[in-house]
C-alpha cells in the first residue's frame, strides 16, 4: 500500500514558539493532503486542505494564521503550529489519497504537547 | 452537511465473541465513499475497507465483515471470533462527492478480553 510518513512523531515545546510537523507521500504524488487533529479519546476532526502550489482551504473556526501549511512540492506537506499554547496540545494527523475517492493514506501522527 | 454517528463509545466482550459496530451517516450528495479505519493505540490509522455509494455489496474479509444498506444508511462492521489484537478504536468515515475530505464519527473503542 501507500506510504504516508509525518515527522516528527512527538515534539514537546515550550509556550510562545513554533513547531513544524513535515508530511509526505513517499511512493506517490498528492495535489492534496489533509491535515487532521484528535484530542484524547475523541474523533478526528479536519482542520484544514492542503493544495500543493495554492492556499490552504481552513475548516470553519480554524485560524489560519495559528495553523500555517504550505504544500510546496507533490510530496510534502507541512503544518506549523505558530506561538503554540498548552491548549494546542493534541494529536495531529495528515493523510493523502492516490487519486478522488480512494482511500486516505495516514502518517503516523504528531503527539504535540506545549508546556 | 455531512455527518457520520456511531453510537456505541466503548464495546467489551471476550475473546472469540463476535462484536457488530454500527456506522450511520448522512448525507445529501449521490456519489459517496464510506470507509471504516482501525485506530490501535500507537494512534496511526489503518485502513480497513472503502466503499462506494454504488456499490452495496457486502464484504468479507477474513474475520471482518461489512453491511451497507443505502436504505437505512448504514454501514455496519463486524468482527467475528474477536482476539486480543482486534483491540482499538475504530472509526467509520465518509467523503462526498469523491473529494477525500473525511468526516469521521467519534469512534468505538473495543476491547477485547482475553
């Protein structure tokens, strides 16, 4: 199957700074990649598309200027989480898919916890 | 708006027992994709099984098995003979439109016990 491979796995930073989390398709190329985030016992909720050489398309109540993504090749993807707060402590997920409607291709996920 | 319910949050049973998760969803598009993803704790998710809003035939894989039913918008996956290792969230998942954005629902947790 695909691979989908996101770094780092966990990251613990400090209050006030900035965390970068890298997603990419390794055997294939993706126009688009998700980027999702879980808290503990809960769903996944999207948070935002990623279009490689385009803006962002942010969900509704997700900041923009909070969560920074660039999708700068057909491979990479990645989500910054600027002047990061305990509350954005979570799990963050990406995922891509080969082609429409076929099935999402997870990373591993991010474990964030700011201190 | 699409939406995706699972009702049960955390299902218990003993090993080699069978256990059926229920998946409803809604949505006002014709063309759909439903997925169901396993969860276990190291938290990656593994895809289970994709289908189309075309295709309602059911599946068997092994010991999972799935029924979708367009009529009551359902879904539903079961594991037969559950062992330890089935032990994880599972979520049930739907795109519209083929845009491969997922809404998910909030999940089963099953455990198994040995």
């Amino acid at each position: 199957g695909a691979v989908v491979s996101q770094h780092p796995s966990r990251v613990i930073c400090k209050s006030g700074t900035s965390v970068k989390i890298e997603c990419r398709s390794l055997d294939f190329q993706a126009t688009t990649m998700f980027w999702y985030r879980q808290f503990p016992k809960q769903s996944l909720m999207l948070m935002a598309t990623s279009n490689e050489g385009s803006k962002a398309t942010y969900e509704q109540g997700v900041e923009k200027d909070k969560f920074l993504i660039n999708h700068a090749s057909l491979t990479l993807s990645t989500l910054t989480v600027t002047s990061a707060h305990p509350e954005d402590s979570s799990f963050y997920i990406c995922s891509a898919s080969k082609r429409r409607g076929t099935e999402a291709f997870f990373g591993q996920g991010t474990r964030l916890t700011v201190v | 708006a699409q939406k995706v319910t699972q009702a049960q949050t955390e299902i218990s049973v003993v090993e080699k027992e069978d256990v059926t998760l229920d998946c409803v969803y809604e949505t006002r598009d014709t063309t759909y994709y439903l997925f169901w993803y396993k969860q276990p704790p190291s938290g990656e998710l593994v895809f289970l099984i994709r289908r189309n809003s075309f295709d309602e035939q059911n599946e068997i894989s092994g010991r999972y098995s799935w029924n979708f039913q367009k009529s009551t918008s359902s879904f539903n996956f079961t594991i037969t003979a559950s062992q330890v290792v089935d032990s994880a969230v599972y979520f049930c998942a739907l795109s519209e439109g083929g845009n491969n954005r997922l809404a998910f629902g909030k999940g089963n947790q099953v455990v198994v016990i040995p």
